[in-house]
C-alpha cells in the first residue's frame, strides 16, 4: 500500500512539472501569450507605488483560487504595487465601489465558470475596468467575456478524488509569481526597497539595521580610568556583567580589558596581579570599530576573525569611547550575513 502511494506521488510530482513546463513554451513561442503576458505586466507596473499612480490592481477569486489571490496580492504589495483582493461576495454587495475606472481586475477561476465571479462582469462593464482573467478553459463565459486573458494550463487535477484543485492552485500561484519576478525585473526594484517594507525581517535588519542600535551605551556602558587599581577593574566587571570593560581617560579610548585579559592576569602575576592597574592588562590595540555601521556588516567582521569576535568596542572619530557591540545581541536581534 505504501509502495504504490508513493508511486502515485512521484507520478504527480511528474504532472506538476509537466504542467509548469507549460508555461515555458508558451511564454518562447505562443506570441498571443506573450502579448497578453506582457499587457499585464505593462499594468501591474501601472500599479507601482514609485509613480506615485492612483492606479490599483484588483485580484477578485473565490475558493482555493481565492487564496492564491490573496498570496500574489501580498507578494505584490511587498515588492511596491498597489494591489488589493477583493471578495466576489462583498464586491456584490457594496465592495465593487473601490474599483475606479482606470483601475485593472484580475479574476482567476479554473472553470472559468465561477457564478460569483461571473455576477460581477456587468458591474465592471459599466466602470468600463480592464479585466484579465487566469482560467485553464479558453472558450468559458469568463474567458469570453475579458479584455484579456491568460490561459492556465490546462492539465488535470491530479488528485484521487478528481475533484480537489491540486493542480490548478500549483500553476496558477505560478503564473502570479512569475508576473510578481517580472514586475521586479522590469521596474529594476531595488533591494533597499524592499527591505523598507520588511523592517521587522532578516532582509530589513540587514540591509538597514544600525549596529548602534544594539550597541552597548551610556550609563550601561562599563568604563574604567587607565589608573584604576584591578580590584575596582573587577568590580567593574561584576557590576555590569558585559564581558568586558573600556578603559579610557577623560572618556578618550585607550584600551579594552575582556575577561580573558582578567584570567590572563590572573594566571601571570598570581597574588601580585592587585598591585596592577588597567593600564597594565588591557590591550592596547584591539580591533574597534566608528558608529553608524550596518549591523550586518559589523557580525561579518566579528565572525570571519579567527576565532571570532565576542565583542568590539565602538570608537568615535574624536577617539571617544562610545559603545561595545557584542555578537550575541546581535543574534538576539536575528542579525543575518
């Protein structure tokens, strides 16, 4: 029984592949799918909130068809045009009113017989709206009824029931994706865009997160001046418990004790290690780094060190002690390089 379960899935994986396959000879040969893949494109770019354009682009479905919608909406938003999806259900009774003339509809159904969908038709015929319809049936009433359309490949649903949209959703959320990709292609989006849509994402940390943020500073900031004596060096320690101290003079960075510096010390001079002050243990070359660094950029320094880097102190240009930055806030932060 197992066996010819899986037997089934990998002769499914195969209808899927066949069926994505479609799409690759059409869009290099069929050159009435091209135009009209092309038309959509034009206006989904219409639709890019950099025109700063009134223009939106409406994805209106129902079913497993209606969550396919909802997930090219999203993706579109994330990448700067404005689209919205709208239920066939609420757009019959009042929702049909955010719909202006020059904006675009994009209806999806399989059959192309969807009776919610098909209500709507005379409702956009009056606003006099583009319509593009995805089906897999080029002669449906939905299709007749389009400005344009894009076919979906026409393969069957290959699950056991016959019935379920197994291979409808697959290909018609790849149409949508590959309109998403070409929209970002053909407009040249920036990445810096994106990320500002995503400020809470790895993407948008590592493009705009400034390691100051994460930075250790003012009153948590542990300091200690050249003279103090290593009692009051450790005492530091225990008070802030940062993993490390920065010894400066009238706040003028002179040198970074980690605790290793402390053991070290420790390890070197026995009990004498109290006659010593900070001046005497501290490193006085440390790698440091300016404020106002990308996040990002400030871990791939930490960790291409061997071995890495726990922690850097953070240096204005005047040479002031501003900050230590430590690697384990940044994972904290879900810093990514």
């Amino acid at each position: 029984m197992l066996d010819s379960i899986l037997e089934n899935a990998v002769k499914r994986a195969e209808h899927f592949s066949q069926a994505l396959l479609w799409y690759k000879d059409n869009l290099s040969h069929n050159e009435n799918y091209r135009k009209n893949f092309n038309s959509l494109l034009n206006e989904l770019n219409a639709c890019a909130r950099s025109n700063n354009a009134t223009k939106q682009v409406f994805f209106i479905a129902v079913g497993k068809s209606a969550q396919v919608a909802q997930l090219a909406v999203s993706m579109l938003v994330s990448v700067g045009i404005v689209a919205r999806f709208v239920h066939p259900t609420e757009a019959f009774h009042g929702d049909l009113g955010v719909v202006g003339k020059n904006d675009t509809v994009i209806l999806i159904s399989n059959n192309g017989r969807s009776s919610e969908l098909l209500q709507l038709l005379p409702g956009l015929q009056e606003r006099n709206v583009t319509t593009y319809v995805l089906t897999s049936k080029d002669d449906s009433p939905l299709a007749n009824a389009a400005h344009h359309l894009l076919l979906i490949p026409p393969f069957e649903e290959m699950c056991p029931l016959t019935q379920a949209p197994i291979t409808s959703t697959i290909t018609s959320l790849a149409l949508c994706q590959l309109l998403v990709a070409a929209t970002v292609e053909s407009r040249e989006y920036p990445i810096e865009e994106y990320a500002r849509n995503h400020p809470g994402g790895a993407i948008g940390k590592r493009i705009f997160l400034k390691a100051d943020s994460l930075m250790i500073q003012g009153n948590d900031l542990p300091l200690v001046n050249k003279r103090a004596p290593f009692q009051s060096v450790v005492s530091t320690f225990t008070k802030y418990s940062k993993a490390a101290v920065l010894v400066v003079e009238e706040q003028k960075f002179l040198g970074l004790i980690a605790e290793k510096d402390l053991r070290f010390a420790m390890e070197k001079y026995g009990a004498s290690v109290f006659e010593l002050t900070a001046s005497d243990i501290m490193n006085k070359n440390p790698t440091t780094i300016e404020p106002g660094l990308l996040a990002a950029d400030v871990l791939r320094l930490m960790s291409e060190k061997s071995p890495p880097f726990n922690l850097l102190p953070v240096v204005d240009k005047a040479g002031n002690a501003v900050g230590i930055v430590r690697m384990l806030d940044f994972v904290a932060a879900g810093v990514s390089i």
